[in-house]
C-alpha cells in the first residue's frame, strides 16, 4: 500500500479559512456580538499564521530551496 504525501502547496485550504473567519467575524461584529468577534480574530491570526506558511513553503519549493 502507498502512503499519500499531503500536498504541501496547496494554499486554497488555508485561504478559505482565512476568508471563513473572517466573515464570521464580520457577522458578528454585525449583530454587536464582540465576545465572539474577538475570538474569530484569535482564530484569523492563527489560520493567517498557517496560509503564511504555506505560502512560504511554495516559493521555497520554487526557487528549490525544498523539494
């Protein structure tokens, strides 16, 4: 049996995440919610944290730093 290597540079994951917390945020912020807007943002730091990465691996990969 093969093991399945995770693509490592794919960044629509982390993206959507991204993009996910932030409208969740954002839904909040609309209904005065801002306990939860708070912890949204703690959480779009954290998916940013990991699209940065993710980012950084590719042009890594790119300009063959890493294979």
């Amino acid at each position: 049996m093969t093991a399945v290597k995770p693509d490592i540079d794919d960044y629509a994951l982390p993206m959507m995440r991204v993009e996910k917390c932030l409208q969740d945020m954002h839904n909040d912020l609309l209904g005065n919610d801002y306990d939860a807007a708070l912890i949204k943002a703690a959480a779009l730091v954290a998916e940013a944290r990991i699209l940065s990465n993710v980012i950084l691996l590719m042009k890594e990969q790119k300009n063959g730093i890493r294979k």
